[in-house]
C-alpha cells in the first residue's frame, strides 16, 4: 500500500479546490475562480499564454468567457495525483474539456494540469497551474 502524503483534511481540502476550480470557470463566476489562486498565481496556457497576479488572471477570465461565444462548457478533471510537503504540495489530474452549444455536445480536448499548490490562510490555493493539450477538435 502506498503511504499517502498530507493529512486527510489537506487532501479533501485540494480535492474540492481541483472541483471547486472546474465548477466555478464552468459556470462562469470569475470572481470566485480568481479566489482558487494564490493572489501571486499564475496560469499557463498554449492558447492563452502565460497569466500572472490576480489582474492577468481577471483579463484572462475575460478573455476566456469571451472566446465561449455563448457556449456552455464542461471541465472534467479526473486521475489526480497530490503530494503534500507541510504548506506546499504539487498536483497533477488529465481532464476532458466538453463544449455545448445549440443543443450539440463537442468534445474539444484532453489534456493535463500539473499544479503547484500553496496552503493560505483561507486554505489551498494554486500557486501554479500549467495545461498540456494532448489533442484538441
């Protein structure tokens, strides 16, 4: 059996953010995505480049809800991985990204997330989160 690293509670805790994080950019509150990063966070994308602090990520959100052009989208992340040192901890999960629009369902792409996390006081946050698209539409 493998011996996990962190306590229970951290590892619920960036489970939820790993859902949290999907849930929130899928339903298209910004504001409260913004809150899943650490205030210096950074994002990084091959379709939208590198974002860091709290104001590239804001432009991001905006950016991002308008490349949707009305579309609904679908974020599943799924196989993750955490390892948990004290306050930092490094994450990865491969994800399905599904895009919906007039009543049809596309999947646009596979990929990963490998993640650097930092525990705030208002609890986990990424401090980095880099996306590898393995195939796209």
């Amino acid at each position: 059996m493998t011996n996990l690293s962190g306590t229970l509670e951290d590892r619920v805790e960036i489970r939820d953010l790993y859902a949290r994080y999907c849930q929130l950019l899928d339903h298209g509150r910004y504001d409260e995505w913004l809150d899943c990063f650490t205030e210096d966070g950074v994002f990084e994308s091959p379709l939208y480049g590198r974002k860091a602090g709290r104001d590239a990520l804001k432009q991001f959100s905006h950016t991002y809800r308008e490349s949707l052009g009305g579309a609904r989208v679908l974020h599943l992340a799924h196989n993750l991985i955490m390892k948990i040192e004290k306050e930092h901890a490094s994450g990865y999960c491969d994800f399905s990204y599904f895009h919906c629009k007039d009543g049809k369902i596309q999947q646009e792409s596979i990929g990963f997330y490998t993640d650097l996390l930092r525990k705030t006081d208002n609890g986990w946050r990424f401090a980095s989160r880099c996306v590898t698209i393995l195939g796209s539409r």
